[in-house]
C-alpha cells in the first residue's frame, strides 16, 4: 500500500469514527434525565355495568399547603389534577348525573366552591393549565354537585369509583378534607334482555352456562321467579354445579319454598364439600338455617 492510499484510508476510517461519536454524543445530549414527577400521572379503569369508564388524571400533593381557596381558588375553573387535562372515558353511551353523555372522551372541568362544585364534561382534552381556552359550546354535559367533608385528611389529590352497583358507580373526587362524587348510570337492562331474548327464550339448545346467568339476571333483578327457577333447574338437570344449586336454593328462599330450599342447599354443600369449598360451605349452610327458622321446619 501506497503511503497516499495509506493516509486516505486513515482519513477516512477515523472520519467514521469522529462522526460515529458525534452522533452518539448528540443523542446522549438530547436524551432527558429522568426523575419523579411532583403529580405523577395515574389511570383507572373500571367496568361499570356492561360499560368501561377510564379515568386518566395527575395526582398533586399538599406538601404543606391547602388546597382549595389556596392552590385550587373557589369559583375559578380548575383542570381537576395538575399538569394535563383531567379525562374520562366511555365505552358506551352513559347518563352522568341524569345528563346524557354520548360514548367518547371528555376533558373533566371543575369548579369549586366551599359547599358545591360545577362539574363540566368538555370535548377538550388538550388544554392543560390553560383552563379558559376551552368552547362552552363543546360542552356535553354541566351539573352541580355538594360536597362533603372526608373522615381523615387525604395528602395526595385523589379520585376513584365508589359506590358500585350491578348498572351505577360514583366518581369520587377527594384532596385535604373535602370530597365530591358524581353518579354515572349505565344502561344496563336492554342489553342483557336482548342476550337472554336470543341465547335463551329463542334459543331451542342453550348452554347451561346462558341458562344459569339468566337465572341470575331474574333473582338479582326481581323478575319472574318461576321462570328463573325453570331455568336454572334446566340448567342443572345434567351437569349440577355447586354454585348453580345455590342459586336455585336462593330463588327457592326468595319464592318462600322452604323445604325446597332446604333441599337445592344441601345438594350444594355437599358437592362444595367435595371441591374443599369452605365459602360455599358457610352460605349454604346459612341459608339452610336461614330457611329453618323462616318455615319454621
């Protein structure tokens, strides 16, 4: 090799190199330390009903401060957290304190006051702090709530579902001594009815599994009975289950057949007994007692 070819080789070897390094440090440059965030960001989800409401907020601390009439002023909108706009999510169209809210999501607005607070659904959820950006008219729902004073004081903004029902659930808002919840009411009923409409009333084979979670859906919901009991005896003419049988003892209990339900629990208690079932154990044996005393038997 020529000493010409030999430095031009050279050149350009360590011209790779150089630049190699200079992109390797410009990422590193770039690139952010790391560190906890003062209201880090928090998701909930939860299934309310046949519905998915996701809650996605930040979460600020007191750290010696208050709250509100302080870091969060009364009568002036607040974003509900800290850093990005506070949202909830719905899968399906829901009411939220008797407001009809389509499925979507929302920007949560508030503004509190010493005894109420406004709540507003926006279709805004990119405003951040700058809470008076945002159109009225995009508005999708606005009501009033009251608050109430919490037992211990909470350091950390918080918010939750409480209050759960088979078809409702609370947003529970709380930060220092003070809380505020809003109801949301999923529509539940048509849903189900439509399921156990087609995959068990004009169903000619139904599975044990419909029939039994349409027994179910009568005795929690106050329904017909005897249609309940009808189905969940299909159900477990075949294959009884423990939990099944329980069932029909309750829809019995609930009919006022107490020698039925005597009956219908003991078949259970037995097979949870079989399947070292200790809870199923106690409720049957319960129910029997329960069923003793009411009949008198």
């Amino acid at each position: 090799m020529s000493t010409s070819t030999f430095f031009k080789s050279s050149s350009r070897a360590l011209s790779a190199t150089l630049l190699v390094s200079g992109l390797l440090l410009s990422a590193a440059a770039e690139a952010q330390i790391s560190t906890p965030q003062a209201s880090p960001k928090s998701i909930i989800q939860q299934r309310v009903g046949l519905t998915d409401v996701t809650l996605v907020y930040s979460r600020p601390s007191l750290r010696g401060r208050a709250a509100f009439g302080n870091l969060v002023p009364f009568s002036k909108r607040w974003r509900t957290g800290a850093n990005a706009t506070t949202s909830i999510k719905f899968s399906d169209d829901v009411t939220v304190e008797g407001k009809k809210v389509p499925a979507g999501e929302y920007g949560i607005y508030t503004i509190p006051g010493k005894t109420e607070w406004i709540v507003v659904l926006n279709k805004s959820t990119k405003m951040g702090a700058d809470v008076d950006a945002f159109k009225d008219d995009e508005d999708v729902a606005r009501f009033t709530i009251k608050t109430y004073k919490v037992p211990t004081k909470v350091e950390t903004f918080t918010m939750n579902f409480t209050d759960l029902t088979p078809a409702t659930a609370n947003v529970d808002m709380q930060w220092e001594m003070t809380g505020a919840k809003f109801k949301i009411t999923t529509d539940v009923e048509p849903k189900v009815m439509a399921q156990i409409d087609e995959k068990v009333i004009k169903n000619a084979s139904p599975s044990n599994g419909d029939l039994a979670a349409a027994a179910v859906y009568y005795l929690d919901n106050n329904k017909d009975l005897k249609q309940a009991l009808t189905w969940m005896q299909k159900a477990n003419e075949k294959d009884p289950k423990f939990w099944n049988l329980l069932t029909e003892a309750k829809i019995r209990m609930k009919m006022k057949d107490y020698k039925g339900t005597i009956t219908a629990a003991e078949q259970s208690k037995k097979l949870a007994l079989d399947a070292k079932n200790a809870d199923y154990v106690k409720m049957n044996e319960d129910l029997i007692i329960e069923a003793k005393k009411a009949g008198k038997l």
